[in-house]
C-alpha cells in the first residue's frame, strides 16, 4: 500500500486527545465486561481507598483500579503475588492515553473457578425447575419434633440449641451427623437427609453448618445435595454460612435461613407467638372470671340480706311483746275496773249510815245486790271479751311460734351453746351447728364460706 505523503487537510488531521477519546470510545463499546485471570503485582492502596494493581501472567500485563466502594465489598485480601480472577469493563484514562480495567469483583483463582461452576449448575438446577417457587412447601408453625443434618461437634448446632433453649421450645431435636466439608461431605449430607426420612415423627428438617469460605461450604452447591433437598418428603430449611452466603441447597429448600440461629429463631417463632396468645387468653380468663365472680358476689349478698329479712325469729320476737303488751294491759284494765266498783261500794256504804239499821241495811241489801249483779254482769261481759282476745292472741302466737315455722319447711339453726345463728359473717370453717327441722334436730359443719 502506498503512503501519501502529501501535506493533508486540518479538518483530517485528529488531535492526540481526539485520537485518543476515539479509541476509548472504540473499546469500551466493543469490548464487554469480562473475567480476566493474572497475578496481582505492583499493588498500592491510595488514601482515597482506591487500589490500584496490575493483573499479568507469563505473556502480557493489565493496569487496573478497584475503587473505593467496590474495594469495600471485596472479601479476598489482596497482595502482591496472588492468584485472581477478577471481573471488569475495559476503559482508557485519557490524561495518558493508557487504557485500564475497572474492577467490580476480585475472587482468589479457586474462588474463580467454584464460582463458575455455581453459576453453572444454578442455571442447570433452575431450568429444571428446581427452584421454582411453586414446589415451595409452607413449614409447620408449631413443629414438635425436628432433624438437623450437620456436623454434631460444630459450632452450629451449639448456637441452634442455645437459641433454642432462650426462647424456651419445647420441641425435640434429632440431630443426624454428617460431615459439612471437605472430600466425601456431600455424599454424607445426603445420607443424612434420606435418614431423616426415616425417622418417625419429624415434621421439619434443617440443613446447614456455620460460616466458612466458598471452598469450605461447596458441599452445599453440590448438585446431589440440591437434589437430595428438593426430593425431600419433609419440609426443609436451608441454614449454610452467613447471610451473605448463598448456596444451591438454600434454593432448593423450602425455605432459606440467613445462620443456624436464623433457622432456631424461624422454627421457635410460631410457639413464641402461640405463648402470646395463650398469655392473652389466660389474662382475659383471669379478668372474666373475676367479673363473674365479683357479679356472684353482688347476687349472693344481696340474697342473704333478703334471707335476713325473711327469717321468722325476728317476726316470733315481735308476737312475743305483742302479746305481753296485750296482757298488760288487759290485766290493768281489770284493775281499773275493780277499783271502780270499790269506790261505789264504799260511797253505798257510807250513804248506808246514814239510815236506820233496818232500812238502811235493807236499802243496802237492795242495793248491794244490784250493785253486784251489775257488777258482775259487766265484769262478766269485759271478762268474756277479754278472754276471747287473748284466745285470738294466743291463736295467732301459736301460728307464729318456732314450732309451727318449722311445720312450714325453715329451720333453725343453733351454734353449740344453744344459741340460735341469724348470720353466717360469725361462722367459721369446721363449726359445728345443730340444725332444727319439723320432725327432729340434726348436726352439721360448716364446710364453704
């Protein structure tokens, strides 16, 4: 190809900052985000918190930047000399023409490949449906018995029995061992899960183990273990690593716990609510029976004071001086009445002196025998009278004696000095009574206040 040499047009001729912003352009529209693997050297932290490093291997070098928030969120410590994978968009800093990869994530070389993988069998694993959110079974909210496949020495199962044990389930936990790392792991998990199965009375299994890296939890991702999950007849909870880890056995669960804890805290959460309610049935027993009773109460009161006023020993009291008022009174008019006629036989006596003896003791005579025939005739009469009242007083005392209230059905009762109990505010428990019927006397004990 022949060169012109000749002198060209400016509006031709491109600027370096032109050339160069064409180039940025050139490359960061044609060159997608991608994984790059290398060696970190030359690393520098500035006190911005960005990092810079250069990525190279046997044949070539990259310069890359991590900026701050990006550096952040990375968990692998960087040095110089380590093995990663990062992923990054390719852009060109136009001060110095030099292009750079912006990194996003930096994962150790293994972390690389593991993650790949996941990623793999995640798309695999979900086209089949796996994780369908459809196949997702409820778990029971007051599960009584559940199975723990995990290593029985780890530290996760001490956490899920220590909060547990706070909050006070009263459940039964079947711990199934297994390895939860390492060669042979996921081949013990899932025997572990089809043991569970096995096991009478399990309404709930967890899955799980404690915090590690991604090499320590990928038994986890294995896909027998998703498998295994997913076929499981019994609900399952998924409980691996931190809450910033993600396995494939968390999507294939029924239901995913961020800790161990996390899934303690799940399975006991239902019965903590349960205690809730039944605390507030129990206070709203508490406050109901107190209103019925206190109402009770009220009613029982109210009964005994209209027993008070119906009982018949107040009313015999009131006969009794009822009839001693009459019979004094009866008794003073008689008195009366014979003081009367004594006065007139005397004023007859005196008048009677007055005359000669014959007359005067015939007069008399006369007199004297009529004086005591009306004498007697109307002592006779109020007599008659007299009695027949007390006649009708001692009926009517009769009907209302003790003897005949207790041929209407009361009773009397009397305490052991004989003496009769008209309210029950002086009795005691154990107190012997003895109570007075019709046809006989019969002794009881108080037993209820």
């Amino acid at each position: 190809m022949a060169l012109d040499l000749t002198t060209p047009h400016d509006d031709a001729i491109l600027s370096v900052g032109d050339f160069t912003r064409q180039v940025k352009e050139l490359l960061e529209s044609n060159l997608p985000p991608c994984w790059v693997r290398g060696e970190i050297s030359n690393l520098r932290r500035q006190q911005s918190g960005h990092v810079y490093f250069t990525l190279k291997d046997s044949r070539s070098q990259l310069s890359c930047v991590l900026f701050r928030g990006d550096a952040m969120r990375q968990r692998a410590e960087l040095r110089d000399g380590l093995q990663v994978v990062v992923y990054g968009q390719v852009s060109v800093y136009e001060p110095r023409g030099t292009h750079q990869l912006i990194c996003r994530v930096v994962m150790e070389d293994g972390a690389g490949r593991l993650q790949q993988e996941f990623e793999r069998l995640k798309q695999k694993l979900s086209a089949e449906g796996l994780f369908d959110a459809e196949r997702k079974r409820p778990l029971p909210s007051l599960p009584r018995a559940v199975g723990f496949v995990t290593s029985p020495t780890g530290a996760a199962i001490r956490d899920f029995l220590s909060i547990l044990a706070r909050r006070g389930w009263r459940g039964r936990i079947v711990v199934i061992p297994a390895q939860v790392q390492g060669n042979g792991a996921a081949e013990q998990i899932v025997a572990g899960i089809e043991a569970a199965q096995r096991v009478d009375g399990l309404d709930l299994l967890v899955v799980g183990r404690g915090g590690g890296s991604l090499e320590d939890l990928w038994c986890f991702n294995e896909e027998i273990v998703a498998r295994a999950v997913a076929a499981c007849s019994l609900p399952v909870i998924s409980a691996v690593g931190h809450e910033i880890d993600f396995t494939l056995s968390d999507f294939a669960a029924d239901k995913r716990a961020e800790t161990p804890s996390a899934a303690a805290e799940l399975i006991s959460s239902g019965y903590l609510e349960m205690l809730d309610r039944l605390d507030l049935a129990r206070d709203g027993l508490h406050e109901l029976a107190a209103r019925t009773l206190e109402r009770l109460g009220h009613r029982l009161d109210a009964a005994g004071s209209g027993l008070e006023r119906r009982h018949p020993q107040p009313r015999l009291e009131q006969a009794s001086l009822r009839l001693d008022d009459l019979n004094n009174r009866l008794r003073s008019g008689l008195r009366h009445i014979l003081s009367d006629r004594r006065s007139v036989l005397k004023d007859s006596i005196h008048k009677l002196a007055a005359y000669t003896p014959e007359s005067v003791l015939r007069v008399a005579g006369v007199e004297l025998k009529a004086a005591r025939e009306r004498t007697e005739r109307a002592s006779s009469v109020q007599l008659r009278q007299k009695r027949e009242y007390l006649k009708q007083l001692r009926t009517r005392l009769e009907n209302a004696s003790l003897k005949k209230a207790l041929d209407r059905g009361f009773a009397v009762a009397r305490d052991e000095r004989g003496e009769l109990v008209c309210a029950k505010s002086g009795l005691k428990p154990g107190q012997r009574l003895a109570l007075d019927f019709r046809d006989g006397e019969i002794l009881v004990r108080v037993e209820d206040m």
